[in-house]
C-alpha cells in the first residue's frame, strides 16, 4: 500500500502498546483523526497477555499490527522504526492521544525549515476519567499546559533520527531522555510549538513506576551523557 503513496510525504506513526487494552483504541483513533495525510500507523504489541493484539487487529488494514515477545518499550519502537516506510517518524505512547493538527503543525514547520530536525509541541495532562476517585485524588498534575520533551509530542525527520540511531534498550526507564541527549549531543536542531499536540492520560499504571524508576536509571542516564561528552572532548584535545 505505501507504495502508492509518495514517501517523501509520508509520516511513520510508531505506537508501542504493552498490555494497554483500556487505552489503545483512543490512541490509535486519535492518528487516524489527523488532518494530515499521509499516515502509516506501526502497532507494535510488546507480548501484550491482555485484549491490546484484538484491539489493534480490529482496526483492520488502516494500521500495520505487529506482535513482538516482551522486550520492553524501547526494543518495541525500534522495531517498529526497521519497518516503517515514512520519511518522518512520530511516536505516541498507547495510553496518550494526539490533538487533530498535531502532524499537520509540525510538518509545516519541517517544510518551510529544511535545516530542523525535529519538532516538539506542548501537551496537556489529565487525570484518567476510569481512576477511581480515591486514587484520583491522591495524584496531582499540573493543571497548566507545559512544553512536551516527550515521545507522544515528537515529529522528526528519518535522516535526523539515523544520525543519532535506534532507543537504547537496556534501560528500564528513561530511553526517551537517553535518546534526547544524545540527539543534543549530535547537534539537532529543534522546534517547540507553542500548540498543545499532545493529551497525556496519568493513570493508576503509569504512576509510581516512573518515579521508583528515576533513581536509578535516570542517573545513570545522565552520567552516560557527560561520559560521552568527556570523551569527546579529551579525544578533540587529543587531536588539537
């Protein structure tokens, strides 16, 4: 099918999904409801044992559904990434939604800007409304809408990405902000629209998780980073 579309135009939408059945099928409508067009959708199910396999096959041929073993988050966007056709990637995480001109606003911005390499938005958090209302209560969020250095707010060119190369799957946390780095490091260029593009869902699954997490591998996540920049800079020395 992608064949009779011109890939230079076209946007690889990479959604890995782990046993995310409550949420998948808002996050898969919310891409196939963009004003933009054309759209190549990537359902990677990351040894999902829930109804996220039957979900996503229920969207039929408007998305390419893809069952991986369980790996973790990272190794199902990369996959999702070698089989993607698109000229541009988008990611979107199965329990988010993306507003309407989210690929719109932000392929305009690559079209008229040929030496930006990505493009972010800001997103708008919000409380599950299927949290019980104890549960509910406990969580605070900030009611403002703030910048997104997320996945679900990303739009970036092919070239762009291949120069930094796939997520980093030995992280348990955090290959997002490993990956961020390290596009810094190679001198990306980016964009934040002042837009919402993105709607994070905060629920009882992504909570506490994230924040155990943090520790440790986001740590260790930044040490890697100024490893990296040390080195760089006594080999540039080194030269000099």
């Amino acid at each position: 099918m992608h064949n009779l579309i011109d890939d230079r135009k076209l946007i690889s939408a990479v959604i890995p999904v782990f046993n995310g059945e409550r949420y998948l099928a808002g996050a898969i409508e919310s891409v196939l409801q963009q004003s933009y067009k054309p759209i190549e959708i990537i359902v990677v199910d990351d040894g999902s044992t829930d109804r996220s396999g039957q979900i996503a096959r229920s969207f039929g041929t408007a998305i390419m559904y893809v069952p991986e073993p369980h790996s973790g988050i990272a190794a199902a966007r990369n996959k999702g990434i070698a089989m993607a056709h698109g000229s541009f990637f988008a990611f979107l995480d199965a329990d988010d939604m993306w507003t309407e001109d989210k690929l719109m606003l932000q392929m305009k911005v690559l079209k008229e800007n040929p030496d930006v390499d990505w493009v972010f938005g800001h997103v708008k958090q919000f409380i599950s409304p299927d949290i019980d209302a104890e549960s509910g209560r406990k969580i605070q969020i900030p009611q403002e809408v703030m910048p997104g250095y997320i996945p679900s707010t990303v739009l970036i060119r092919r070239e762009s990405f291949s120069r930094v190369g796939f997520f980093g799957d030995t992280w348990q946390i955090g290959e997002f902000i490993d990956w961020y780095l390290r596009a810094r490091e190679q001198g990306l260029k980016s964009v934040m629209l002042n837009e919402i593009v993105s709607k994070r869902r905060i629920h009882d699954d992504n909570i506490g998780i994230r924040r155990h997490a943090e520790r440790t591998d986001y740590v260790r996540i930044l040490k890697s980073s100024l490893d990296r920049q040390r080195q760089k800079q006594q080999k540039k020395q080194g030269n000099t």
